[in-house]
C-alpha cells in the first residue's frame, strides 16, 4: 500500500508492504540521485536487517553509524558521535541519511538529519511496531535532556519512509506490546471501529494476520492529522493522549522501566480516569481502555502518587505560559483538546 502525506513541498510517500526491505534500492532511487549514503541503526536491529539493507544499495557509496540500543542512546550528548561520522564521510547537503531502527534510532537520526548542515535529506525505515505506526510519520525529530523527553528536536520530515512488517517476526514480545500502546491510542482518539477491531481479536497473536492492515489505519490516521497540522498547534495535539504523564513516567524511572508505549498506556487509563473524576469524560472509557491494554499485556497503572510526578509536568514542552493542553476523549474514537495547566493532575492519589 501507498501512502502520500500531502504538505506540499514538503510532501513524501509512505510504502507499506511486507518484504519491501529486500526492494528499498529502487524506492530510494526515485527520491534520491545524490552519491552517498549514511545508514543510522543500532546494535540490535543492524546484524538483523543491515546487510539485507544495505545489498540493495548498488550504485551509491555507504556509510554505516551503529549506536546502542535504547532511550538512553537518544541523548544530546550523543549528537557529536553522529556529526563526526556524517563529517568524516563527507556528507554533503546533496547526499542522504538513513535511520534504520525503531523509535530511538528514528528520533535521534532524524535530529542529526534536520540540523547537519542544515538539512540533509533522510530516509525512514521503521522496525519496531511502535515506530511504524507512529513515529517515523509526521516529522518530529527529538532527543532528550535529563530534565525531560524530547526537549531538543526540530519537524523535518523524511523523503521517504518505508515499513516493512515482516521485520517485527524478529521483535521481542514486549516490544509488540509497547507498539500495542500506540495502536491503541489511535482507537481511542480517532477511530472506534478499530477500538472494536483490536477488542474482537484480543491479543497480538489472534491480531497478527491483520496487523499490516492495522498499521496502514494508524498510519493514515496520522497522516491525515499531519496534513491538516503540520506543526502540533491544533488537531495535532490529539496524538498526545496520554502522553503527558507517559513522558513524566519515564522521565522518573531515567527511561529504565517502563517503554515508551508501556508508558502511554498507563497514561491514557490513568487521564482518562482523572477525566472522569472531573465529569470531563463519560463514565466506563477508563475501564473500556484499562480493559484492552489487559488484554494486550500492557500495564494500566506504575505505582507511583501523581504528586510524584507534578514537577516534571511543569517542564513538558505542551505547558506553555503555564497553559497545558490535554487530550481526553469524548467517547471512544472521539477526542478533544482541554486547556488547563499543572493543577489537573494535583492529588496523591495513585499512579
């Protein structure tokens, strides 16, 4: 399946298919007439799917940066590393980057790509769950600070992005669930119907033979929200549900325990439930919510007392002017934008 995300000319196709990995030279080769080319992955997900990669390139001269694996690798201070690299093989403005991972390798890359020279095109090729159904779509490029979870980025999007499904046969079970959380998420805010789709099969495994086609909904719901948002002032901002409290929960544990979409879940039940509280959402979404994360073994909760997690609220980058948006929904499948500040989540009560 083609996707396009239309912004004009910032416009790029989205290729979703399984087994397009062992094509992605002649994809590359409609964006791409440049020279050179500076692979991006990490240690895990380079001896995979590298070499596979990297023998469809036949006409371009290669580079490869392999980073660690994990949050802790999407730091400022790894950037040098990059740039180092990207210098010493002389990277120009008319050559190419290629962040071949999932989120982490994504974000950091993708940062590099935007702010090396000041711009170097760059190519997305997702392989975690997470990363295809989300965050290698829409343009954000991150890294972290110790204050908090992507402090530093910039929106520069790709040329090109291609998911390939069947490199998630090689992803650890957990992290099918963390790509769950996402999944779920686009159910919540957009989408009723696959709500209803990913409770009738109850588990990724019952899921998998219509997970291709589960990834092209959430990716053309992003897409959609992207188009009409390029720059997460409006619409956009519903792709944060249950995002600012994931942050500040990893945030808290120096992104060791719970993932990104581990986090997310527990954030979506537990706004929801505030939410509910506050008769800002109808009765029974918290419990529709913490019911599907179940079942797909995500946590809905981590233990802590929101207090606990107040202060690094007032540092996320959506609290503006001490105005903080949030996303909470209406139903399931229907969500809105609540403007408030840090004082929504006052109370001691657990996380």
């Amino acid at each position: 399946m083609k996707l396009t995300v239309d912004l004009k000319e910032n416009s790029y196709p989205i290729y979703i298919e399984n087994g397009i990995l062992k094509n992605a030279g002649s994809y590359i080769s409609q964006i791409f007439t440049g020279r050179r080319i500076m692979v991006i992955s990490d240690d895990q997900v380079y001896p995979l799917y590298g070499e596979k990669l990297m023998s469809t390139f036949t006409s371009w001269e290669c580079h490869t940066l392999i980073l660690p694996h994990g949050e802790p690798t999407k730091n400022f201070r790894t950037l040098p590393e990059i740039y180092s690299a990207l210098l010493k093989a002389k990277i120009s403005r008319s050559d190419l980057v290629i962040a071949l991972g999932g989120g982490v390798i994504g974000d950091l890359a993708g940062f590099a790509a935007a702010s090396f020279l000041r711009g170097v095109k760059l190519v997305q090729i997702p392989t975690s769950l997470l990363a295809q159904v989300d965050s290698s779509v829409g343009g954000k490029t991150a890294v972290d600070l110790p204050e908090g979870k992507n402090l530093v980025g910039a929106f520069y999007h790709p040329k090109l992005v291609l998911i390939d499904p069947d490199v998630l046969d090689t992803l650890p079970e957990r992290f099918i669930h963390d790509g769950m959380g996402e999944v779920i998420k686009y159910g919540c805010i957009k989408d009723a119907a696959l709500f209803e789709t990913l409770k009738r099969h109850g588990s990724c495994h019952s899921l998998k033979k219509e997970l291709a086609s589960v990834i092209c909904r959430c990716v053309d719901i992003k897409r959609i929200v992207v188009e009409a948002d390029q720059f997460d002032t409006g619409e956009r901002m519903l792709l944060n549900f249950g995002h600012t409290l994931a942050h500040t929960i990893e945030q808290y544990y120096h992104y060791g325990r719970e993932s990104h979409g581990e986090a997310v879940a527990i954030g979506m039940y537990q706004i929801t439930k505030i939410a509910e509280d506050k008769g800002l959402t109808p009765a029974g979404c918290a419990e529709l919510i913490k019911e599907l994360l179940t079942a797909y073994g995500l946590p809905h909760q981590c233990g802590l007392a929101l207090s606990d997690l107040t202060a690094a609220i007032t540092l996320d980058k959506k609290n503006l002017n001490n105005h903080l948006n949030v996303v909470l929904l209406h139903e399931i499948g229907d969500s809105y934008v609540y403007p408030t500040d840090a004082g929504f989540f006052e109370g001691d009560f657990p996380v």
